[in-house]
C-alpha cells in the first residue's frame, strides 16, 4: 500500500511540475485560465489544496498566501 501512495505522489509531483513549466513557458494565457487549470489539477487530486492555494496567490499576484 504504501508503494502505491508513494507512486501516486510521484505521479502528481511529475503532472504539477509538467503545469508548472507549460504555465511558465506559455506567455498567451492569463490568470482566468491558470486559475481554470489549477482549479482542475485540484479536482483531479493532482495538487492538494494547500498548493492550489500557493499557485493562486502567485497567480493574482499576491505572491504567497496570508495564514
């Protein structure tokens, strides 16, 4: 069980990191669809909501988010 937790984390860690520099690579998207993608990957389990919540803030520009 723990190998296919670890597998999982692997896996979403690839998938965010792939959205990380796709987002950063792409210049002709605005915050509106980064915020839709990020919105999905958190649907998805991809990311926790923890750092949905860190990209958010990075997205509308508030850089990190306030405790």
């Amino acid at each position: 069980m723990a190998e296919r937790s670890i597998a999982q984390q692997r896996l979403a860690r690839a998938e965010f990191d792939s959205y990380v520099r796709t987002t950063a690579a792409s210049g002709g998207t605005g915050p509106v669809d980064d915020l839709a993608r990020l919105s999905d990957l958190r649907g998805s389990g991809v990311i926790t909501d923890a750092e949905f919540e860190t990209m958010k803030a990075r997205v509308v520009g508030g850089g990190t988010p306030a405790s």
